[in-house]
C-alpha cells in the first residue's frame, strides 16, 4: 500500500516540530518521493546524521511502505 506525502510531512514534523517541509510525490506511484526538509536541529550535524533524522520520523516505513525518497536536509540559513 502506497504512502500518503501528507502522512510523511506529518511524521516528520512530529518529530521536528519547528522543520519547513516541502514533499513531492515524483512518479504519482505513492512509492517515489523527494522530501526537503529544513530543521534548526540540523545545525551542527552532518548531512548523514541529517539523514538519519529523517528516517527515524519515519518510524521504521523506509525501505518497506515507502520504497524511495529522495532527499535534501538543511538548517535554516542565519
């Protein structure tokens, strides 16, 4: 069953709450998606750690109900 882009801004903004979240469903398939997210708590990490924030809002869907994202993490410029 394909993933909602509603349901991935909501889950990463629960877990972000202050992130500006932009997602974009690339195929139309609800399986291939691009997410830019931009979150103060990315200050200081690196773009893996960045990335692994991300993953873990997603609680686990990564790989299984959500096949593909693509995305692009940054703190919000000063």
């Amino acid at each position: 069953m394909p993933m909602d882009q509603n349901e991935i801004e909501r889950l990463i903004k629960d877990a972000l709450p202050d992130a500006e979240v932009l997602v974009e469903d690339l195929a139309g398939d609800g399986d291939h998606y691009a997410a830019r997210v931009v979150s103060s708590a990315f200050k200081g990490k690196t773009r893996v750690q960045q990335h692994q924030m991300v993953y873990q809002a997603l609680q686990g869907r990564m790989g299984g109900v959500l096949h593909a994202l693509a995305l692009q993490p940054s703190a919000p410029a000063d």
